[in-house]
C-alpha cells in the first residue's frame, strides 16, 4: 500500500520534470522476472517506478540505510540492502526467495552509476539469481542520462531465459558465461534502437 502511495504522490512530477517515452512495454511479463537496467544516475529507480506498473524490488546499497527513518521507508518501498564490497549471503537469499514467491527483482548489473557513454562491465548477480530461480530476464535501456525537462527513451527488450545443464555448479566461469550473454542482450537494445533511429 505505501509502495503505491509514494508511486502515486511522484507520479505526476516525474513524468512533468523527466519526460519518458517507453519503447516495448508489451515485453513486460507477469509473476517473477528481473528487469535488467543500465545505471547512469541516481534517479534511474525512480524512473523505472514510476514509468513501470510493476511492484519492483531494487537492491540497494547499505549506505542507504544509515538511518532508523531510511531503514523504515526503503524497506516500506521494497528495497533490499546489500554490501557492494562482499558476497552479501542476506541479500542474495532475501533476492531468491522474492523470486520464488513470483515477484519482481529490479537490477542495475553494473553495481554502480557510469557516465553518458559509457560501456558499463556488468556484475555477475543477475546471472546468479535468474540461474538459480529460472526468473526470466527483462532487458532495459535508458538512453540518455536523467536530466530535468530533457526527452529520454526507455526501452524494453523481449524476455529470455538462461540456460544451463541441470545440476552444474555455478562457478565463476558459468556466472561469467551467463553475465556476458546479459550484457549482449542489452547492448542489442542500443543497436536496434540507433538502427530504428537510422543513425547508423
């Protein structure tokens, strides 16, 4: 109820102050999934939020939960705290069971924000996660850096599944396997949306 409250509150200024258009919304898929997102500001949840009619749960970075009233309100808004610095086991159990219970994992695989153009080398928590739920993979894509009055385009990709031979143990390797495919899926949004743009 306070997730669609505060949606509901942001909703209007968001979409005034960060006008988005939103490209392939029909490849949203209903029960458990992991939107998959490049990570370019602070903002970048907000806008997928707002913009997304799902109920997203986001992983956060610890910081964000210094205080008693921060605690409070992103554990009210569905955010999961996890220690960038190490493999966070508390985390990476709250993620899967959320999965399980068919819902929905909001994720930035690069871990942290990068520039305007810059390549992001994703991380490999993404992989982990739809691996060991078989959650299937929404790819996404904000253009542009989130800035205020300036036109953005999000696009969504189909979703997909990774796939790997029952009972393989889910090595460095096989995850690192997994993250590049990932990585190329949403590299191939960038691609498609130039090419519809006839910039290349």
């Amino acid at each position: 109820m306070f997730y669609w409250f505060i949606r509901g509150l942001f909703y209007l200024p968001i979409k005034l102050l960060y006008p988005t258009k939103i490209i392939g919304k029909e490849h949203l898929i209903k029960g458990k999934s992991i939107l998959i997102c490049n990570h370019k500001s602070n903002l970048d949840a907000i806008i997928l939020g707002v913009n997304l009619k799902h109920k997203i749960h986001f992983l956060g970075k610890i910081e964000l939960f210094k205080t008693k009233l921060s605690r409070w309100f992103f554990k009210k808004m569905n955010v999961i705290p996890v220690n960038r610095g190490s493999a966070d086991l508390k985390a990476i159990k709250e993620v899967l069971t959320i999965l399980k219970q068919g819902k929905t994992l909001g994720i930035f695989p690069s871990g942290t924000r990068t520039g305007e153009f810059e390549v992001e080398e994703h991380k490999n928590g993404a992989a982990l996660f739809a691996l060991k739920t078989n959650a299937p993979i929404v790819p996404m894509l904000i253009q542009k850096k989130v800035r205020p009055f300036r036109k953005n385009t999000l696009i969504i990709g189909q979703a997909f599944n990774l796939e790997e031979k029952p009972n393989v143990r889910l090595t460095k390797e096989v995850l690192l396997k997994h993250t590049q495919i990932i990585s190329l899926k949403q590299q191939e949004l960038e691609t498609l949306f130039t090419k519809e743009k006839g910039e290349i």
